[in-house]
C-alpha cells in the first residue's frame, strides 16, 4: 500500500513537473544569450493550459519589445527610420493625458508628391501642424520618396508597421487605437494604405486623395472617412470620392455589420477644405480596433501580404486580386470565398474554447475537425511575425482545398 502511494505521489509530480516545464524551460531560454530557432526545442511543441499560454505570451510579447527598444531605439530618438536603401524621417506631438489603456496614435500623410525635396519639406511640416486630437501621439511621417506615389510604394508597408510597433514600445501606444489619415498625395495613399493594412487601424480618414484602382473590400472592419471639396475637380477628384462612397455604400448595405463609413463632399471648397475636414479625427478616435474580428474579408493588392487579422497565405501562392473570406462563430470556420489551394488559421482563447474540435467547412463540407493544442513555438511564430499584443494566436491551423 505504502509502494502505491509512493508511485502515485512520483506519477502526480512528474505530471506536475512536465506541465511546468515548458514555461520554466521559455524562462531559462530567454535569459539566455540564444541563437537557435525556438522551433527546435523540445518545450516549445508541449500542449499548454489555457494559464501557461498567456504566460508564455507575456513572456515572450515582452522580450521581444526589450530586443525592439535596444535595436531601433538610436532611430527612434533621431526621429528617422530605416527600412533598405529608404529612410523616412518623422515628427510627432503628444496631446492630452495617457488613458490606462494606452495612447492613441495618429499617422498622418502630407501631400506634395513627385516634385522637389523642398516643396515636399514644405508639405511635411505643413502637416505635423494640420490636425490636432484630443488624446494621443500624432505622428507625421516624411516620404522616403519624391514620388507621385509616395505613399504606397512597397517600402511603406514594411515602415508603417515597425512605425506602430515602436511606436508601442516607446510612447506606450495601444495598438488596438491606430489611425491612419492624409492629405492630398497623403489622401492617395489613405485610399491605398487604408484596406492593405486594414488589420492595423481601428480607422483611417482620406482628404482630398485619388483613389486610382483600388479595391475597398478589406475596409470591412474598421472606420472609413472620406472628405472632399466640391470643387476639387483636378484629377477628378470630387467624382471619384463621391463615386467610392456609393460603393462604401453598397457594401455596408449587403454586410449591416461592416463598412462602417462617412462621405463629406464639402460644398464651396476646392482642394483646400479650410479645416473643415478636421471633423474626422475626433470621428476616427470613437473607433477601436477589432483586432480578432467575426469576419474577415481579405483582397490581395499590388504588394503581397501573407498575414491579415488571424488569416495567412504561403508568399508564393499570392496574386493581386485573390480573395480568402473567412467569418467564424465559436469553433466553427467557414470559408466563404477562397482563391488558395493552403491557408492558416491563427487561434487563440479569445476565439475558442481549446476543450472542443475546431470545425472548418468549405462548401458546406467539413475539410478539418479536431481539436487543437496550445503551444510555444506558435506563440512565439506569431509575436515575431505581427508583434502585435493583440494578434498573438497560441495554435495555427492548415486548411487545405
């Protein structure tokens, strides 16, 4: 009896012990000076409870802000960052008292476009004084480029991004309370940037912009604010924004849930709209982002992306135009469009209950149903993927067609 007892106690230890040891073993690897993939180690494929994974994600969230900080913190102070041969300066204002959740930040676009460094240098700083929120960091970036398309070339996504995430690490920002805007060649790229990095901004608002051809769909699930001057005429400005808010339109109208917009044709005004386009900012600023949204619908643009909300493609199946629509209700999935022969889900208790298969259907045929773990290796996969505290998923599912 004595011998049973001892070889329960040994069994319930060793259990205990085993359940401990992947976040012991992610503590002891980060205090480390490593430069193996965590991929590799043992602990990090473990199944995790509910508890470990949000402690691992802390862990983990956390010692990537810290290798952040110590990486472009000389760029943050020189107020300029690198991204290849590109670099974009920036200034920035804080405005208000910093609310216990984080601060708000605002990017906001200047215009100018291909003309001179000078006359851009102008627009730049007309810019960091045009608009002022109540709360938050508002941040106006300078154009690596002098180009008519400054502001959605390729570079810019790469920039934006790591212009959020320090932005998070040095000013305290809340990721869920991003908000991109711009005038004139800065509207172009509000049209642009706004649905190619949708799963960044809680809003965006377009000033005075072109959109040329692109595609509104990812805008399901932010805020979208377009203002124009009647008279804006060049380019054909005013018919065009009056046009892409019909579509806006149309679109809230077949999905009551998304698309949430404004449209302000600003009667008497030309490109300059006197300010009256101020009204946006504190519109964008009753917005949160919706970082793990119901639905997703996702477009691929002109620059590839491989992530979007809790969704993601292998780079070389991606064209422009391909579509993956995915919308969810507890642990079932449906596919509504895909264009993909792969993709991912990201998951993570927000989402689902871990106790439970993860149904995903396609055509009204179950493709995946099983239950999934929690581990290490994809929590970490998707902080140094997104490094985003709200978009750190513990398990990834493959569906494939």
């Amino acid at each position: 009896m004595k011998r049973t007892v001892v070889l329960l106690c040994i069994m319930f230890c060793v259990e205990t012990l085993s359940a401990q040891s992947a976040v012991n073993r992610l503590k002891t690897w980060l205090s480390q000076s490593r430069n193996e993939n965590i991929a590799e180690q043992k602990f990090a494929r473990k199944s995790l409870s509910q508890v470990e994974a949000s402690e691992a994600a802390k862990l983990l969230f956390a010692h990537k802000q810290q290798t952040l900080r110590d990486e472009y913190g000389k760029q943050w102070q020189e107020k300029q960052l690198h991204a290849g041969k590109y670099v974009m300066k920036f200034d920035y204002r804080v405005f208000g008292e910093k609310p216990a959740d984080g601060r708000s930040l605002y990017i906001s676009m200047h215009g100018g476009g291909n003309t001179s460094d000078a006359v851009n240098d102008r627009q730049w700083s007309n810019q960091i004084r045009l608009y002022e929120p109540d709360e938050g960091v508002y941040l106006a970036p300078r154009s690596a480029v002098n180009d008519w398309n400054m502001w959605f070339q390729p570079h810019i996504d790469t920039l934006f991004d790591k212009l959020i995430q320090l932005a998070a690490a040095f000013e305290d920002v809340n990721p869920d309370k991003v908000y991109l805007m711009g005038y004139s060649a800065g509207g172009d790229g509000a049209y642009r940037m706004a649905p190619r990095l949708a799963d960044r901004w809680a809003a965006a608002a377009m000033m005075a912009g072109h959109p040329g051809d692109v595609s509104p769909l990812n805008l399901r699930n932010i805020g979208f604010s377009l203002w124009m001057g009647e008279q804006d005429s060049a380019y054909n400005r005013n018919a065009e924004a009056a046009r892409f808010g019909k579509l806006m339109d149309s679109l809230h109208q077949a999905d009551v849930n998304g698309y949430i917009h404004e449209t302000h044709i600003v009667a008497g005004r030309g490109h300059w709209m006197n300010k009256q386009d101020s009204a946006a900012v504190p519109w964008m600023a009753k917005f949160r982002r919706n970082a793990i949204p119901q639905k997703v619908v996702w477009r691929q643009d002109d620059t590839p992306h491989e992530s979007f909300y809790w969704l993601s493609v292998s780079l070389n199946e991606i064209e422009k135009g391909k579509q993956l629509i995915v919308e969810h209700a507890d642990n079932t999935f449906t596919v509504l469009k895909n264009d993909y022969r792969t993709f991912k889900i990201g998951l993570n208790d927000s989402m689902i209950d871990f106790s439970k298969p993860v149904k995903v259907v396609v055509n009204g045929k179950v493709v995946f149903n099983k239950k999934v773990i929690r581990k290490i290796e994809d929590i970490y996969a998707s902080i140094e993927k997104r490094n985003d505290s709200s978009l750190i998923f513990s398990a990834f599912i493959t569906v494939e067609i």
